[in-house]
C-alpha cells in the first residue's frame, strides 16, 4: 500500500480528499494544525489513516520516511485571511510549501502535488490559459505563484513534482466554509431568504466542486509521470466559468426560491475566465457536479442539521477568534497568573 502524506488534510478541501485517498486504496499520513477542529473524526476508525498535529515549516522531516507521494494543501486560505497578516500568510503558503517540496524530494518521495489556484490571475480580460500571464492581487495569490516557481523547478526524472490552479471551490465539506461564494450564497437563501452578493455582480470567476478537485488530486497522483511531471493544470471546467449576478439567479432556481439579493463589500476587482482545456486533453477530467447540485447538497444539510454555520465555518472571522484568544492567553501568561 502506497502512502501519501497530505498537508493541510484537515481543511475545507483536505477533509474530502483525506476519504477519498482512503477510498481509492492509499495509507494517508494527515498532517494539519487542526485549527478547526477534529474535521477527521469521521475517519479515525480507519487503520490506514495517521493523524499528526504538525506545522509545515518545522515538521520533523522523518515524517517523510516511508512516503510515496505528497499532495501539499496546507495554506492559510482565501484573501481577506491572507491580508490579516500578509507575512504569515507567505511563511506558510509559501516557505512552509517549498520546505515540504524540498525535504520531500530529498527523503525519496516520488509524487508531489501543490494545491495553486487560478485567483494567481487576478483581473484579465479574455480567457486564460496554463501559458497567460499572471497578475497575482492579493498575498493569498501572490504565495501560491511564489510556492509554483519555487517548487516545480524541483521536478527530475526521479521527483514528480505538479501544480494544480484550483477554480473557486464550492460544495459540502466536514470542515465547512460559508466565505466561499455559492455556499454562501446558498446559506444565505436558505436562512434568510436572501443571497449576499458581493459588488458588482459582473465579475467572471471560475468553479469546482470540492469532490471534483478532489478527483484532479488522485488523477495527478495516478497518471503516467511524463504527463504531469513539472506541469501545471487548471481545474475546473469551462462551462463552470460565471459571472457572479448570473450564477445567484441559478443557485436561487436549484432552490425553488425566490431570487432576491443584497450587495455587501466594496466591488471585487478579481474578475478572469479560464481554460480547462489541458486537464481535459490530458488526463481526460471533466467535473461531475454543477453549483445546483451543491447548493441543494448544502440546503439538504443544514435542514437535517448535518451542518451548522457557526464562526469555525468563516475562515476569517475564526482566524481573529484564534488570534485573540492567543492575545488574551499571553497577557494572563505574562500577568502570572498561568506559569
């Protein structure tokens, strides 16, 4: 048995990935700080599954023994929590992935796997492909081109090293995010009656569901290595690139509700549609979920309670919950009254 060692494993995207290693035949070391919680419960049961509570820019590096391929998820997520400290953000989800890269390669791991994102395009015009300029805006997508040009260069005939440029990711996750916009847009109706929409509702920005970027992971992992060796791919689908007003409208039909929204921020300067057409032609991916089915997926789980939008669901406001309560801690610690 194979094992894969996944970093960030208890997060949005990892939590699913973690099951569906498990699923298709491999041991998974999981590593992540599990800021949010025991996201992995679910799976503890199982004898292939290792759980290590562990930072990626000091893991013991005889974490790597026995490895056969890594897929590199750690990161602080999304850009409003990449701008609470740009520095941090850029020593984890840069640093701490090129790091990982780096040791992996010089442990003997076979297979390595960066989780990128498409939003290292920032504004452009036209369709984007793999071979476009980027135009990173934020420290969130600034570190994820940085954490590409640092480790792809690693890939050899012996170091199978790729990049996968994740559309904006939606759908139903044990560690659930209501910051991500059709899972926010869905809570929003449901619980409101209204989608928060954030301004101007024109921008174009591309999607996947969180299963099917899942399913890029494993399919990177068992292709032909002269295929994904030092490549990059977009992960997606073409027909899932929207504008944002157009794609409420939809999530308010999947419902059977009433459309009705209200504007929220200041207008969102991200706005870029993108191709898919590579990890199509390649390794033969097509998405097998639309944002109708997740949105449905999720109205279903807050109605039978299977979910809970609570702070740990908004990536920013529970990074402030942290960083306050290690605040608060520290002053009672240097009071001393905790020593």
């Amino acid at each position: 048995m194979k094992t894969v060692l996944l970093t960030g494993a208890g997060g949005y995207i990892g939590s699913v990935l973690a099951e569906m290693l498990l699923e298709a035949g491999y041991a998974v070391r999981a590593l992540d700080r599990y800021f949010f919680g025991p996201t992995l419960k679910h799976l503890q049961a199982n004898p292939a599954l290792e759980l290590v509570k562990a930072d990626v820019r000091d893991f013991n590096p005889k974490l790597l023994e026995g490895i056969w391929g890594v897929i590199d998820l750690a990161a602080l997520s999304n850009d409003p929590a990449g701008e609470l400290d740009p520095e941090v953000t850029l020593a984890i989800n840069h640093r701490g992935r090129a790091r990982v890269a780096q040791l992996a390669k010089e442990c003997g791991v076979e297979r390595y796997v960066l989780a990128s994102s498409c939003s290292i395009y920032g504004f452009q015009d036209g369709v984007l492909d793999e071979t476009s300029p980027t135009n990173p805006l934020t420290t969130y997508a600034e570190a994820n081109l940085k954490a590409e040009q640092s480790n792809l260069p690693l890939a050899d005939e012996h170091f199978c090293a790729t990049a996968l440029r994740q559309a904006t990711v939606y759908g139903l996750s044990p560690r659930m995010r209501f910051d991500l916009a059709i899972n926010g847009m869905t809570l929003g109706l449901w619980r409101d009656g209204k989608i928060p929409l954030l301004r101007d509702g024109s921008q174009w920005r591309p999607f996947v569901h969180v299963r099917d970027t899942s399913r890029a992971f494993l399919a990177v992992l068992q292709a032909p290595r002269e295929l994904v060796n030092g490549q990059v791919f977009n992960v997606g689908a073409d027909e899932q690139n929207y504008q944002i007003l157009p794609l409420a409208q939809q999530i308010a039909q999947a419902l059977g509700k009433p459309f009705d929204f209200e504007w929220y921020g200041l207008p969102d300067h991200r706005s870029y549609r993108v191709s898919f057409a590579k990890i199509k032609k390649t390794l033969g991916f097509t998405p097998q979920f639309t944002p109708a089915d997740a949105a449905r997926e999720i109205a279903a789980a807050l109605e039978a309670g299977g979910v809970v939008a609570d702070d740990r669901t908004i990536t920013l406001k529970w990074y402030k919950n942290l960083l306050e309560w290690h605040r608060l801690i520290r002053e009672v610690e240097l009071d001393g009254r905790i020593l």
